[in-house]
C-alpha cells in the first residue's frame, strides 16, 4: 500500500483514513497562491471597513491574501457536500453547511465571520448565508448571579449548552424554521422576547468562544455530543495571549470613549474612567475572565480546528494551518 499526502481538492479516488489527520503549514506567500482565481469586485474599502471590528484594521490586501483563498476553499467543499447532500438526501430538506469560527474574546472572529458571510454570500452565486452568534445561548445575567456565575460569562458552563445543541440537529434535520436568541453586548444580556429566525440557510456561520468545546470537561458524559459534532468546517483564530490582551485593552479604551458614555448601556460606570484607571480595570478583567477562560477552556481547543489563522501585530495574519486527512491509494 503506497501512502500519499495530498488534500481533498486533489482527488477523490483516494482512501481517506478518517483517525489520521495532519496540519499542513502555509506563508502568507504560499498561502496566497493556492488562489486559482482573481478575487472579484465584491468588496470595496468602504464596504471592508463597515465589516471589521473595533480596533481591527483591515485592507484589501488582507482580503485578497488571507479570505479569498479561504473562500475558494469553502466554496468547493460546499459543492462537494451539497452534491453529497443531494444523493443522500430522502427529501427536499436539505441541511445546511455550517462553519464553526473560534478564538479568544479580541481576536477578530466577529470581523472573520462578517468578511466569510458577505463573500460566501455572493460568490459564485447568491447564496442564503445566515450569521449566528453563539452569546445568544449564554444564560440570562439573572441567571448567572444566582448560580454565582458572572465572573464566569464566556465560559462553557456560562452557555445553555442543551439549547445549542438542539439548534445544530434541528440545523441537520432541515427543519423549515428556527429561532435564536438575540444577545446585546450594549446591555451585556440577552433581549428578551427577540430572535434571529433562520429559514433553511444554504450555509450557516456559527462563531462564538466555545464552538469547538469537546470532551474534557469534567461535567460531560462520554455520550454528550457537543456544536463541533455538528460542523463541517472549523476554523480558529489565533495569537499570542499578550497581543490577544493588548487587544482587548486598546478595545475598552475605544469603548470607554464612546459606547460607555451612554447612560443606558451597562458600562456606563467605566465612562469616567482615567486612562491609568482604565487600563488598570481591562488588566484586570483580562486576568479574571477573558485570560483565564482562555488558558482553561478555549486555547486546549485549537487542535479541533480545521483551519488556524495566526495572527501578529495589526491583526495581519502571518501563517495558515490547514488540516487535510491522510490519504492511502487503495
């Protein structure tokens, strides 16, 4: 038996070995040039900048080097399962594709799922693709208080995770019509009484902190299934935890100085806040919350991700993991 590495644009006639996985490594340089086509004019600088995050510059460039090749990549693995889909497929339900985005809090992955959505959503043709935030099945700040979890948001155990786990099957079994809960990061809660209502997506985005949480939790039977059971595609945003803070610092500084200064939003008591204060109060938070969560339950979870996105300075992504399977010539 001759064993070969390859990847699964290169041929289906292999046997794939479903226990046997491997990272391969890209440059941006290399990375780039699995690109076959030019990237169209869907995407102004404009347009670009409505989609990034706070405190996340991004350029064209970034696009053209870093999301075009990805979204090649996405658009023939969609193909693939769709046609898949249609073979096995007992009705006219078919389920959507779904893609898992994760990462620390300051990442950039709302910013990654917003610039996936609108290229996948127009090219090579229109397709219905639906965002879905995962804050939206953390628990109510109520709730969270009386079991003396606030400290704890953003952690695994912060979610309703059973209810996430009936939105991916109901996405797997087709159903026509599906509700999500809203979260508003101006209250810091969830809003009551609305929804993000989904109607048979062709694919469906799902970004949050613990989209690829699996087993290792103390608290989880063997038999429990988890929201990375249900993908088809994962990718991980990374970077190093002191630039990941950093972030997160620069962030509340911006945050401070505008969105804080409502009297409404539930940060309102940060708006007087010095800079030395300032900076002092997001270290700490940083610390408590977002680092620790971090080391504890998001970073072990990397290795699940099909796709790692390695972030340096400016959030500029630097280097590219793709996993690909271990292919045998029969």
């Amino acid at each position: 038996m001759c064993v070969v590495k390859t990847t699964l644009e290169q041929t289906l006639a292999l046997t794939i070995i479903p226990s046997v996985m491997l990272f391969q490594h890209y440059t941006r340089q290399s990375w780039t040039a699995r690109s076959r086509l030019p990237l169209p004019p869907l995407l102004t600088q404009p347009q670009l900048k409505r989609l990034q995050g706070l405190n996340e510059p991004l350029n064209l460039l970034e696009v053209q080097q870093i999301y075009w090749p990805l979204i090649e990549l996405l658009h023939q693995r969609i193909q693939l399962y769709q046609q898949q889909s249609l073979t096995e497929a007992r009705s006219n339900q078919q389920p959507p594709y779904i893609i898992g985005i994760a990462g620390s809090v300051a990442a950039g992955k709302s910013t990654c799922a917003r610039i996936l959505q609108w290229l996948l959503s127009r090219w090579p043709q229109p397709r219905q693709v639906v965002l879905v935030n995962t804050d939206g099945f953390l628990y109510s700040n109520q709730q969270l208080k009386t079991h003396n979890l606030m400290d704890k948001k953003g952690f695994p155990h912060s979610y309703h995770r059973q209810k996430l786990i009936q939105l991916m099957s109901d996405l797997k079994a087709g159903k026509p019509k599906l509700q999500v809960p809203l979260y508003s990061h101006w209250l810091y809660d969830i809003i009551p009484h609305q929804y993000q209502c989904l109607e048979q997506p062709e694919v469906v985005i799902l970004e949050g902190l613990n989209v690829l949480q699996q087993r290792g939790d103390y608290r989880c039977h063997q038999s429990q299934r988890f929201m990375v059971d249900f993908l088809d595609f994962s990718l991980y945003i990374d970077a190093p935890e002191q630039q990941l803070k950093r972030w997160y610092i620069e962030r509340f500084l911006l945050l401070r100085d505008s969105a804080f200064r409502d009297p409404g939003s539930y940060f309102y008591h940060y708006a007087c806040l010095t800079d030395e204060q300032a900076v002092a109060t997001a270290s700490g938070i940083w610390e408590k919350i977002n680092g620790l969560n971090l080391r504890q339950n998001i970073l072990p979870m990397r290795k699940n991700a099909q796709l790692i996105l390695y972030k340096g300075v400016n959030h500029w992504v630097e280097q590219i993991q793709l996993q690909v399977p271990l292919l045998v010539t029969p």
